[in-house]
C-alpha cells in the first residue's frame, strides 16, 4: 500500500497548485426553499461533478474557464441542464421542482452510451442509491430481489448465489454458467472458471446506482448476456468533502424447539466507512465494508471484508483517468443441504466444519476522450483475480463415501482484458458505438481428480451498433458483435449476434418499443471440465466437447405515464434457446451438461409505480413465466408467477416502509425430485427516524411472519430477522 499511497500524495501536491476555476452555489427545494442535501451536480461535457452538504451548498472546480453546461439531478426532483460561463469563481444557485416518478432517467447500459431511460429500445430497470440506502439490502444479490423479473437463488450463508432474469439462468446455487451478465462499471465481472459472479461480495455501500438490462444483449457484451445485464455503478470521487459511517446489528428468532440446534444467539452485523474527496485535478473515492453472520441454521454463517478505491485525474477539458481496485474476501460455512425435512436447520455431522474461502481482486485503468456528449473514445485494461477454497475437514468419523479429513480444494483463475469503444455521430442523427475487446483466461484447479486441472483459454471480439433518430420521436438501433473463443482441450467458436430494436414515443404520455435478436453463451470451464463438486455427494463426468447455446428473442413493450404521479410500464417477450446446456442425470448416480435442442421461455411482466408529493409512493409488479424443454416439461427452478409490492410513507423526518415478495412454487428440480420449493410469500417492514439531513436511525423486520422457506431445495432460508441502523455523514465544509 506505501506505493500507492505515495504516489497519490504526490498528485495531489501537484493538483492543489493549479489554479482552477470555480463555481459554487447552494440548491434548494422550489416549494419550502430548504437546501437538499446529496443533489449530483455534474459537467455535461466532462464527465465530472460534485454533490450538495447537506445545507444545499455545492463547490465544484471546473477543468477549464469558458462554457459549460451543468446537469442537476436528485431522487425526486426534475432534472435540470443550465449553461454557466465561468473565467474565475461563480455562484450560482439553483430551485429545484419536485418529480417523483424521475421517468426520464439517463442510463449507459442498453446502449453503451448515454439515453433516457424511458426512450430506450431495451427495457432498463434502475436501482438508486437513494432506493439501495432506504432497504438496506447489504450486498448487490439483495438489491436485485426488489427489480422486476429478477430472480435471486442462494443455497447457503452469502457466497453461493445466481441470477436470473426472466428465468433465463440455470439455478444450481453455485453460479455455473450463469446467463446474467454482471458489469461493474462497464467492465465485466464474471469469474473464469465457472463464468459466475460474486453478487454477495459487492457491498451496497459503493453502489451509486444499478441498471438492469433485460433481454439477450450477446449484441454489445457477448457471451454470458443471454438474459440480460446487470451493470453495477460505484460510487465517484467528489468535490464534496464528506466521510459516512453505517453500522447495523441484527438478530434471528429462534425456532421451534423442534427445529433448534443451539441455544445460542445468532445474530448479524456490519460496519462501513466511506470517505471521498478532490484536491485539484485528483479526486479519489473509499470504503471499507465488514460483514459477518454467526448464522440462522447450520452451515450459514459468514464474514467477509470488502475494500474499495477509486482515483479519478482530469489531465484536460477532454481527458480524464481513472483508476479502481476492489478486494473481496469471505470465509462461509460450506453450504450443505439438510439433513432431513425433520431437521430442515441441520447437516449431517460430517459436514458440520467445512469451511468455504473466497478472494477476489480487480482492478482497472480507463482512458477517457470526451470530445462532446455524443462524441468519446475509452480505453481500458483490466485484470480480474478469484481465489476459491473449500476446506473439508469434519470432526467425526465419514461414513463410507464421504470425502477424507483435512481435504482441501483450491481454484484459482485469472482474467487479463482490453476493452476499446469509439462514439460518433455522423449524418447528423445518426450516432455509432463501435469497438473491440479480448480476454486471456487462465485457471488452475486443484486436485486435479476433484476439479478441473489447468485450463486457459483466449476470447476475442469487435462489435458495433448505430442509432438512427429520423425525428424526436423515433429511435432505431440496429448493432452487431462477432466472437470467437478458444479453449485449450475443448471445441472452438466463431459465433455472430445481431440485434434491432425501435422506440417510438406516440406522445407525452406514451412511449413503445420492440425488440428482437440472436444471442449466445459459451460453455464455462467448470461446465466442461468439472469432476466433483464439494464432497463425493455430486459427481460430474466432464464433456470438452459442449458446444455454445444460443437464443432468438423478441420483446414489445410499451411505457404509459398516467400523470405526473402514476406510471405503468409492461413488456411481452419470447425466447428460444438451441443447444441448451443443462446438467443431466448420468450412470452411476453422476452428473453430466449437455447440449439439449431446444427450450423455451416465454411471458410479461408489468409494473405500476406511484409517487405523491412528500407522501407516499407505491411500486406494484409482476413477472409470468411459462417454460418448456423438449417438450417434455417446465425448466428446472423456475417458477411461473412473481409478484412484488412495496410502499414508503413519510411523514415530516420519520418513514414507514413496507414490502411484499412472492414467489410461485418450483415444479422441477435437479437433486432433491420429492423436495421442490414451495410458494412463500415475504413480509419486510423498517422504520427509519431522519434527526437531521445527515442522520438516520433505521428499524428493520424482515420476514415479520417468520415464513419458513428456500429457494432451492432443502437449503432453508432466514427466519425472522430484527435490525436496527445508524447511517451518519460527515460533511466537511469546503474551503475557498
């Protein structure tokens, strides 16, 4: 750390004596003229911004002197553009009016560039700080549970966990060749030996927002979008001097004596600090998150630490670099099934020490040239490290079959990538997203009779996709990728995936869109190569031989805004997938993927969200899903109905906040034929004290009515859980 530490004191030493221009001002609520804390404030053409104290007061240094255009935004109020010259120092205040619904949010996923949400030709679902900080979900795979179509698996503790959308993924618990794709700030996330992703590690902290993108994107980002991407967007350096704290402490109701195996209490805490800062040109960005859980059943405690850094450096008006590393690490008892549905909170006693250690860093340079708000060039590097561990070591005698003592696995992968993407516009309306990137993979796992040995393979890729604007009411996207894969030992491909997708927006209060393309996945490592996986319960025959799955898919949907307060947003959409990969039942009580013809998923969803003014605002939707394989019968773990409502009430500084989630019954199963999950139906309730603008005292009671659930089977999920939260900010006032 001495080196980067170093290196960091020495920009900004130098930043701090470049005299820079300014403009500052406070930002108030139009109706009772009171500053709002946390508005973002950013330079349309530059790509760099600030945020309100929490008396509304603002100070923002500018790359240059000259004109610029200053975009506003915040939960709740209209976003505004003003444009502002400035030579030295300009004040500069702002009213903002009140906007509920924030309907024409800007999003970057759907299109690998900036556009309104409600214009796009993909529908984009966004999750807010603000909406991250009110449920208080503590990792990324717990925000996902409130977005329409998602669907979250988890097995055990924190580590195991998959995501779906629109039934898209396969849910085995352990993320193998998961068909969502995660991005973290546009750079891809996924983990080279099983082409999953580490949902649980990511803290909600960091989160400035997430946009979920529905449908086969393999158009932009490839293999691993079949169902659509997941692109997280951290949090960025400000001229805003400020440290937050949020701590919390909850509990687990104990069960039934019947069920109980300890007299313990079993409890759950977490503790972050985040602090962010510019000095001149360099603006950097922290955090430190600690997790931990001491379980609600067996096999499901958890702690795990997460480290953040994020430095950003204008070199000019048009240039920028930016720089990020993250580093995860968490311990987990292995995730075992029950031992019997009689003792649905217990493992057998063998496995009742088996650990889970996992690692994970990442880091990314990007060069950024923005020439205007439709003109750019990035270029980025990145490299991805995961450490997995699975320690087993029971305290008792195994039966026959079960794994030795003191037997541990290790698999170890690495990701090496380029990413390079050019925007322009050219005759007028029409502007053009076109790059290229490429990927080494490299994963050793050990023993090599238990996982997969050393695999490395290389990807490649150029894509492009233009939209057309004939006039302001239509959009026309039409784009294109071409990959090709090679893994050592294991079949090659050369796939092609085109996309077209139209938005039209009939008038003020209408907007439809339809969409349709052809998508693929290729097969992970661990699909190909897998021998067993945690104890000699699960044994895989390898197949080297799967070939990739693709889809064609088409979607129409359309975006009706009632009035200023309700809006309702619906989708129909069809997928059907060739060469599907599935694990099978083989000889010998084993496991094997294989390249199945043909299924499909097919359904709507819609939703319907209110807002009235300082008051209350509702979101009610739902997904159904109607699945078939062969023609033989639904998909495995996916259920037909979801349904979500939620609702905030507020009141001067106290909110009541209330949510229902039901999930439908899972008719078919992979492991366990006679246990499938049942239809459950959740019940969380917090109530949060606002003392001032920069404190807040938390309530949290999830699962009120204690259901008792899983959501795969024989893995029984919390019971009911009491939390209480303290999120307090230190706002530093900013000095001339």
């Amino acid at each position: 750390m001495t080196r980067p530490l170093a290196v960091l004191v020495l920009l900004s030493l130098a930043a701090t004596a470049l005299a820079l221009p300014v403009v500052r001002g406070r930002i108030t609520d139009k109706e009772t003229q009171e500053g709002i804390l946390g508005v973002n404030l950013q330079l349309k053409e530059a790509l760099r911004g600030t945020s309100t104290s929490e008396n509304g007061d603002y100070f923002l240094h500018l790359p240059d002197s000259g004109k610029w255009t200053l975009r506003v935004s915040h939960l709740g109020y209209k976003k505004i553009e003003r444009e502002v010259v400035v030579s030295d120092t300009l004040t500069f205040n702002l009213a903002l009016e009140p906007d509920y619904l924030m309907s024409d949010e800007v999003v970057v996923s759907a299109q690998m560039r900036e556009t309104t949400a409600r214009l796009s030709t993909t529908k984009v679902e966004v999750v807010r700080a603000n909406d991250v900080q009110q449920r208080s979900p503590g990792s990324l795979d717990k925000v996902l549970d409130a977005v329409p179509g998602v669907e979250v698996h988890r097995t055990g503790g924190q580590v195991v966990s998959n995501v779906s959308i629109r039934g898209s993924s396969d849910m085995l618990g352990g993320g193998v060749g998961n068909r969502t794709l995660l991005l973290v700030d546009g750079k891809p996330a996924i983990i080279s030996d099983t082409d999953g992703a580490s949902w649980w590690l990511y803290p909600e902290d960091i989160i400035s927002r997430v946009e979920v993108v529905k449908g086969a994107y393999s158009a932009l980002y490839g293999s691993n979008a079949m169902g659509g991407v997941v692109n997280l967007i951290t949090q960025s350096p400000t001229h805003r001097e400020y440290s937050r704290i949020r701590a919390s402490y909850g509990m687990y109701r104990n069960p039934a004596s019947w069920m109980r195996y300890t007299e313990k209490l079993l409890t759950l805490n977490s503790l972050a600090y985040s602090h962010a800062n510019t000095v001149g040109r360099l603006g950097y960005y922290a955090n430190f998150t600690h997790r931990g859980s001491s379980g609600w059943r067996q096999s499901s405690a958890y702690d795990n630490v997460t480290g953040f850094l994020k430095l950003h450096y204008d070199y000019n008006t048009i240039r920028s670099l930016t720089f990020t590393s993250m580093f995860l690490s968490g311990e987990n008892e292995y995730p075992h099934p029950w031992e019997t549905s009689l003792h649905p909170l217990e493992v057998r006693e063998v496995y009742e020490n088996d650990l889970q250690r996992k690692q994970s860093l990442s880091t990314d340079l990007l060069y950024r040239r923005i020439e205007s708000p439709e003109s750019g060039y990035s270029l980025r590097f990145f490299y991805n490290r995961d450490l997995t561990r699975s320690l087993l070591n029971p305290s008792s005698e195994p039966r026959e079959g079960d794994v030795r003592l003191d037997f541990t696995t290790r698999s170890t992968s690495h990701k090496f990538g380029v990413l390079e993407q050019s925007t322009r516009t050219w005759l007028e309306r029409n502007t053009l997203v076109a790059g290229f990137d490429a990927s080494w993979d490299i994963v050793d796992g050990q023993p090599e009779d238990y996982l997969y040995g050393r695999q490395h393979g290389f990807s490649a890729a150029v894509f492009a996709q233009n939209d057309y604007a004939p006039t302001e009411a239509w959009h026309i996207t039409a784009g294109a990728r071409l990959d090709h894969r090679n893994v050592v030992e294991a079949t090659q491909s050369t796939l092609f995936s085109p996309k077209l997708g139209a938005s039209f927006q009939a008038t003020d209060e209408l907007v439809v869109r339809a969409g349709a393309g052809h998508a693929f996945r290729n097969p992970s490592i661990a699909e190909m190569f897998l021998k067993k996986v945690g104890t000699q319960d699960y044994e895989f025959v390898p197949n080297p031989n799967l070939k990739p799955e693709t889809v064609d898919f088409a979607e129409v949907g359309a975006n009706y805004r009632i009035d200023d307060h309700v809006t309702l947003d619906g989708a129909l959409f069809h997928y059907n997938y060739d060469k599907i990969i599935r694990w099978q039942n083989a000889p010998g009580g084993r496991f094997r993927t294989e390249n199945l013809s043909e299924a499909v998923i097919q359904g709507g969803e819609i939703a319907l969200r209110t807002a009235w003014p300082r008051n209350l605002q509702t979101t009610i939707h739902t997904t159904y899903l109607d699945t078939d394989i062969d023609e033989k019968g639904p998909l495995t773990y996916v259920p037909k109905w979801r349904y979500f409502a939620s609702a905030n009430y507020t009141i001067d500084r106290t909110t009541f906040g209330a949510e229902l989630r039901y999930v439908g019954p899972i008719d078919t199963v992979v492991f366990y034929q006679t246990d499938e999950p049942e239809a459950y139906a959740l019940w969380n309730f917090r109530l949060a004290f606002q003392f001032r603008q920069n404190t807040r005292l938390s309530l949290f009671l999830d699962n009120a009515t204690d259901v008792q659930y899983e959501e795969m089977e024989r893995y029984r999920m919390p019971p009911r859980t009491y939390r209480i939260e303290l999120l307090y900010d230190f706002d530093i006032a900013k000095k001339d």
